[in-house]
C-alpha cells in the first residue's frame, strides 16, 4: 500500500532506528459510517507503526471511533481496509487513545505541541513527549478542503494554526526529523 511506502521510506519501518527514538500521533477527522476509510486507515497506520517496533506509550491515536461497532458495519467491532478474505482486521488490537465528542483541532494542536495543559475528561492524557533526537510521525487522514483539515467536532483547522503547531514543535526542540503524511480531499 502507499502508505507502507512512504513509511518505510521515512524509516518508520526500519528495524536500524531504536524504537524509543520514533514517536507517532495518528488522527481520523471525521465520524459516520459513511466515512469508514478513515478510521480504518488511521487503525492500519496504528498497526504499521506497531509492527515496526514503536512502543504502543508513543503512538497516540485520536478519532471518533464509531465506525467499527456501527449498525451498518457488517463486521461488528473490526475495520478492514483492503478488499479479501486474507485482509487483517486492522482494529483488532488499536489503543485509541482520544475518542468521541473530545477529539476535535484544539485536541490535535495541544498533542502534538506536547501541551497537557486543560486536555478533555475521557482522554489517555498522552501528548507528544518527543525530543530534539527523535524522529516523530503525523498522521492526518480525512476530509480537507483549501487551507483547512476537518474533525468530527469543533471548528476546522486553519493551515496558519497547523503551521503554528509546527513551529512550536521545532522551537521546542521535539523532533530530529518530521514526517507529516496528510491524506485530505483537496
């Protein structure tokens, strides 16, 4: 697939890189049924990153999580995305760290600037706790239009906010390399 690609690419998928150096946050925007790639691709990328060695404490996953356990799903509680009778089920074993009504752009920006500052009830309470010497993976999968990325909740992001958030993270320090893989309509 594309993704496992581009991952393998960046050496997320390298078994060279000590797992403890990389870090990823993987967010799906958006809720329904009707919108069931992406949480089923936000869930592969889980397991991508999960396969490749990185600790389960440094992948954060945010989405609304309501596709997997929909009424219309005809695979109750799994996500596939791939066509095929061999297809993993690639909800099987995801930790999803911020989900429901809490994930929105204000949630996205505070995990990944590492701000643990007034996060929502319900929520893991993880952010980004990357360093200067470590390689960190963003993940953005859903709808998008020019100059904005949607979530299920809240208000768009606006690309100077995103912008920002990047900013913050090199002034903090919070990255050796960055990769950002956005998958949006537009």
């Amino acid at each position: 697939m594309a993704f496992g690609r581009v991952a393998a690419a960046f050496g997320l998928m390298a078994t060279a890189s000590a797992a403890d150096d990389r870090w990823a946050v993987i967010a799906a925007g958006s809720s329904s049924f009707w919108n069931y790639r992406h949480q089923a691709d936000a869930c592969h990328a889980y397991q991508l990153m999960i396969k490749s060695g990185i600790p389960a404490e440094q992948i954060i996953l945010m989405m609304e999580d309501d596709v997997a356990n929909a009424t219309e799903n005809p695979f109750p509680g799994k996500l596939y995305n791939k066509p095929g009778d061999d297809s993993p089920d690639v909800y099987a074993g995801c930790k999803v760290d911020y989900r429901g009504s809490i994930v929105t752009a204000d949630l996205f920006l505070k995990v990944i600037t590492g701000d643990d500052s007034n996060l929502p009830k319900g929520g893991s309470g993880k952010v980004l706790k990357s360093t200067e010497n470590d390689r960190v993976f963003l993940n953005f999968v859903d709808h998008g239009g020019v100059g904005i990325i949607a979530f299920p909740n809240g208000p768009v992001l606006h690309a100077e906010e995103l912008a920002k958030a990047l900013e913050t993270m090199q002034t903090k320090k919070m990255f050796k390399e960055l990769t950002f893989y956005m998958e949006a309509c537009e």
